[in-house]
C-alpha cells in the first residue's frame, strides 16, 4: 500500500469518526472503500472500531472478508444496499398522506428519502417536524436538506419535543443496528417513542436489514462535543444511541416492505444468516 493510499485509508476514518461522514448506510459506504484500500483482517477490525454501533459496516465487511474477489463483493454490496434504500423510500412514503404533520428524529438518509419521494414523486402536501438534536445538531441538517426540495419544517429545541410530537400524525426515525428486541438508534429515539406512544402518533424505523446483529456496543463520545469544560468536578456523559424495546413501536419499514417488528426480526436473521453461509455464492 503505497503512502496515498495510506493517507487516503485514514482520512476516510477520521471523517467516520468525526461524524463529518454520518449515517449508517454512509458510514458503512465509506468503511467498505476504505477496507478496499487495505483489504487485511486488521484494517478491517480498525474501521469497525471507529463507530463501533453500525452492525450494517461490521456485517459487510464480515462478507468482504471471507470473499474471494472482495472488489466484485464490495460492489455488491454496495448495489443491494441501494436497491434496499429505494424500497424503503417507496414502501416508506405509502404511510404518507396530504396534510400530515411528520416528525423525525437525527438525520436519517432513509427517513430523508421516504419524506422526499412522497413530495417528489406522490406530490403529497406535509409539514415536517423535528429538533435541534444536541450536541452535533443533527436535526439542522435534516431541516435544511428537507427545505432545499421546498418541503416545510418546523424546527424545535430538544427539550420540546413533547410539544412537537402532540402535534404529529407519523413518527417516521432510522436505525443504527436492529437485535431481537430492540433498536438502537440516536440518543433519544428511546424517550420519543414513548412520548408518541403516549400521544398514539404511529411510529416506525425505517432501515435496512443488514443492520441486524445479535448484540451491539453502545458507542460513547467524547465530553467536549457537548461541554468543554475543564473543571476537574465536573464530567459528561455523552452516549451517542440508546435502546428502544422494538415491542413500542408500530412497525419498521425496510426492504421486505412495512412489517411488524417481529416479522422484520424473523426475516431479517434469515436474510443475515444466509447472506454469512453463503458467501461464495453472494461474492
């Protein structure tokens, strides 16, 4: 590997780990290029470790390992996982209906695309609504990407998303890793979810099924994303994601279509099980 590629290899890392490359599809996109650059079992086990809750990069390159032509599988990889997000945005956006109130949480490439598909595609008339989402402000990103396809947002602080949600007619958020019973996505999703619950707003996660896993790793960041404080009696706790019980939400929209949560768990071990048996016949 020659010093380029070298540097190329970890420029890609750094930006997953920054989260200037964020999202679990994106992340697992540029993890898959980046192991292709350096296709060993040690770089492969470094990029895992950047972000270490994104079972979608660590189950593809578990493929890409055990391949024979790992460029042939990578690219593969690479077009199921586009066919996948196209379904969903399809599958996703039959949920939306004229004059709904949506709200969203983070920044979800899936949710993204089920909301602009209805608007393009459908021409459905909605208003969106989402917070900040703290520290990295996550939230901004979905309100401005939204805005530029002339979609209406309205955009809260985080304390306020009880306010928000009473308002809304569909819960629509991603997933960073699904397991047989919950799903981990951004910090906060958890507590949202019941809120809707509460307010009986319909709530689904939107993703594909290669983020599934049999257990995950909550990743913690560092403190000064959210306070750089440098008083030795005070701490941060700043936990990218937590867990929500998939037995709250109303179902989960991947790429077998709008499922109940335990039909998506079934199907999805299924299609991961086959996908690691047989990965000859994939590559």
């Amino acid at each position: 590997m020659g010093i380029k590629e070298d540097a190329h290899f970890d420029k890609i890392l750094r930006d997953i780990k920054s989260v200037k490359i964020q999202g679990a599809e994106n992340v697992a996109k540029a993890g898959i290029k980046a192991f292709l650059l350096k296709p060993t079992a040690k770089s492969a086990k470094k990029i895992a470790s950047v972000r270490p809750t994104e079972p979608l990069l660590q189950n593809s390159l578990k493929i890409l390992l055990n391949s024979k032509n790992m460029k042939l599988t990578a690219n593969k990889i690479l077009r199921e996982i586009e066919k996948s997000h196209e379904r969903i945005s399809k599958k996703g956006a039959t949920l939306i209906k004229n004059g709904m109130n949506i709200y969203t949480h983070c920044h979800s490439s899936s949710v993204v695309d089920i909301i602009k598909y209805a608007k393009k595609k459908q021409k459905k008339n909605f208003v969106v609504y989402t917070t900040e989402v703290e520290p990295l402000l996550q939230g901004r990103m979905t309100a401005k990407e939204l805005a530029s396809m002339g979609i209406n947002v309205i955009i809260f602080p985080d304390l306020s998303a009880g306010m928000a949600l009473k308002k809304c007619d569909l819960f629509l958020f991603g997933a960073d890793a699904y397991t047989k019973k919950y799903v981990v996505n951004k910090i906060g999703t958890s507590t949202l979810v019941k809120i809707s619950e509460h307010y009986k707003v319909p709530r689904y996660s939107c993703g594909v099924s290669m983020k599934f896993t049999k257990k995950v790793k909550i990743e913690k960041r560092g403190g000064k994303e959210v306070w750089d404080e440098r008083d030795k009696n005070i701490s941060v706790e700043n936990y990218a994601f937590d867990k929500t019980r998939l037995v709250w939400l109303t179902g989960i929209i991947s790429e077998f279509g709008i499922l109940k949560p335990k039909d998506f768990v079934r199907k999805a071990r299924e299609n991961l099980k086959e996908k690691l048996c047989n990965i000859k016949n994939f590559s």
